[in-house]
C-alpha cells in the first residue's frame, strides 16, 4: 500500500497532537538512543528531535515517498526504510516511541512483546493508535464496499489491527515495572466540503480506493462520500464535527 505524505499531512495539526501528548508522558530526561517506528512524513519525529536535541534519533518507515519527504523535513534524525513489523536495532533504544503506526501491523501478541526487547532498562516503549475502527467514518467504508460491484475486490483489503485497552494490558503488564494507558476522544472541528473524506483519504481509505481503479474508484468513493455527509453533517457554522478516539499506552521494562 502506497501513502502520499502531502494528503496525509493535509490536517497535519490534529495527527501531531497525539504524538505530543503521547511524548508528554514518556519520563525519560536525557535519552541516548530513540526511535519513532513509522515516522511517516516526519511530523512525529520533530517533536522527539526538539525535546531530546542530542539524542540519537532514528525514523523508520516502510514509505518510500513518506522517507523521502521526512528526509527532506531538515529533522535532526536518521531515516531508515524498514518495515516496523520486523525492525530490530542493533543495540537497545532508551525510547521506542510510535504513533498511528501499530494499528497496520497484525499479530500484536507477538509484535509488542518483541518491540517491548528492544527497549533498554529504564527506558520506555510507548505508543498511540486510533481506536475509531467502529465508527462511522470507517464503518461505513465497509458497508459501501460490501454492497457494491467492488464487493469482490475489495474482500481482502488490509485489516487494521486495535484493541482495548485490557488486551494490550495484559499483554505487557507482566513485562513492565510501570504501565500508563488511556484513552481520549478528540472532537476535531473541520472545515470544508466532505471534510471527513479529506482526512480518511489520507489513512483508512487507502487501502480501498487502491484495490479500484477508473470509474469503479470514483463510483466507490462518490457513494461512500454521501454516506459519510449523512452520519457527519454540517454544523450551524458550517463546520463539521468528527470524534476520534485514540489509545495511549507508556510501558517501562
């Protein structure tokens, strides 16, 4: 699946809120190694560069076009294009930070365990994803594509992998001498037509549009539009609403 950073970075203050708030919580003064798993266009790894300005600081990402532009950020950091399912550093990271990543890699009983290794004593694994999965937004992405002549096509597209709270509790409260987890819900206030559209061309609706082709695409997308203008309406001002919830997790071997 292929990303394109400048869609992506179309609402680039709501997707590094999180990333902040998530970096806000993480203890750790005078980190020596860092590494932001699926740094994307490098909008998350600037904020790790400018709170730990001497910190070794390495991007993964399995973008191409997303490494391309966050080399070109002028972010203090190295950029590696890796796939973050099987990263392995070569000495532990005293941060393993990731944000809006995990949630398109499978297996997260084995992946977070492996990921929780790689950080070093004392040092912190933490991560955020969406866990807006059963929201209008994207459960209506999965009606149109069932009930349409794309059904077929669009049968295998890439599941996105986030769970509750408790699940990822109990998957690395017994590896962690500390272990903060919450949830928040944002209201994002959008401006525009089809706003909700915008922001989910850049990330959930990916996969779907890139199985279509021609006008099959543009009839998918056309329909999915008007669903998505029903369950998010204008406001008064002509603005539009969108909750998101996200999930936090810091955990310290």
């Amino acid at each position: 699946m292929s990303w394109d950073p400048k869609v992506y970075m179309a609402f680039a203050s709501e997707r590094t809120r999180p990333a902040a708030e998530l970096l806000a919580r993480i203890p750790n003064d005078a980190p020596g190694r860092v590494a932001d798993l699926g740094c994307g266009p490098g909008n998350s790894t600037a904020l790790l560069a400018a709170r730990w300005p001497h910190a070794d600081i390495e991007g993964v990402e399995s973008s191409p076009d997303m490494i391309t532009e966050a080399k070109a950020s002028g972010v203090k950091a190295r950029f590696t294009l890796a796939d973050v399912a099987s990263w392995s550093p070569d000495t532990p990271c005293d941060v393993i930070f990731s944000n809006a990543t995990l949630q398109w890699l499978p297996d997260h009983k084995t992946l977070l365990p492996r990921l929780m290794t790689h950080a070093a004593k004392g040092g912190t694994f933490a991560f955020q994803i969406p866990r807006n999965f059963d929201a209008p937004s994207h459960a209506l992405m999965r009606v149109v594509a069932a009930e349409g002549p794309w059904a077929a096509r669009l049968s295998n597209v890439r599941n996105i992998n986030a769970h509750t709270p408790e699940y990822y509790y109990d998957i690395l409260a017994p590896l962690s001498s500390s272990l903060d987890i919450w949830e928040t819900e944002y209201q994002h206030v959008l401006e525009g037509d089809d706003p909700v559209l915008r922001w989910v061309s850049g990330t959930g609706l990916r996969p779907f549009v890139q199985a279509l082709h021609g006008a099959e695409r543009e009839g998918f997308i056309a329909r999915y539009a008007a669903r998505l203008r029903e369950a998010y309406p204008k406001r008064a001002d002509g603005r539009t609403l969108f909750p998101f919830k996200r999930l936090f997790l810091v955990a310290r071997p």
